[in-house]
C-alpha cells in the first residue's frame, strides 16, 4: 500500500462484500463450516467460490451465504450445510472450490440436490 487513496479502495471493496440488508426469510442459505479444521481443510476458498459464484449469477437477493463454527464432522471437511425453506437440509461434505458452480447451479438454482457431494454419499 502506497497511498492513503489505495487504502481506501480496499476499504470500499471490502465494504462492498459485506451486503447489510433485511434478512429475506425466503432465502436459501449456504453455511460454510468456518472453524479450525475447515479452515484447515480448505473451507475459506470454498466461501469465497460460493459468494463469487453467488454474485455472478446476481442471486444475493436469494441466497445468503455465511459462516459457521465447527459442525462436528471434522473428518468430512470442508463442510457446507445447504438450507431452503421447505426443504431438508442437505449437508456437502468434502467441498472444493470446483465442486461450488455445480451446488449453485444443480441444487440452489435448480432444486436438486447433488447427491454424490452429501454426507449420505460419503459415509
């Protein structure tokens, strides 16, 4: 950083990540699990792919994406739980940035769950 100038545009990019808005009870929200062993494992560029994935699409409106602290399967990290109102909760397991386009697009977009990333599928 050179430059106070510079500082502030990092300032107003980051400010521009973080959407304070009402919460739409009808979102669909992503959890990424943000503890130690997910983190670890590799869970913060699986965020960052599912909010740049969520952004490209224009969906923040509709799904919200979050951290979360350990969700108990550490063995299975990156975990990423998936919530729809109306739906089940589907937990993904073993997540990698590649996998994200496909949960958004299969599953958040198009309602079906991609099975073979689940916690049921890897057990």
């Amino acid at each position: 950083m050179k430059s106070l100038a510079e500082l502030q545009a990092i300032r107003d990019r980051a400010k521009a990540n973080i959407t304070l808005r009402k919460e739409n009870p009808n979102a669909a929200k992503v959890l990424v699990g943000m503890a130690t062993c997910g983190i670890a494992a590799g869970a913060r560029p699986v965020l960052n792919a599912f909010t740049e994935e969520i952004a490209k699409r224009g969906l923040q409106d509709d799904i919200t994406v979050t951290q979360t602290g350990c969700i108990g399967i550490c063995q299975f990290e990156p975990v990423v739980e998936v919530e729809i109102p109306g739906q089940e909760k589907v937990t993904y397991v073993k997540m990698t940035p590649e996998k994200v386009a496909r949960v958004v697009n299969d599953h958040l977009v198009n309602k079906n769950v991609v099975t073979e990333f689940t916690i049921g599928a890897n057990t």
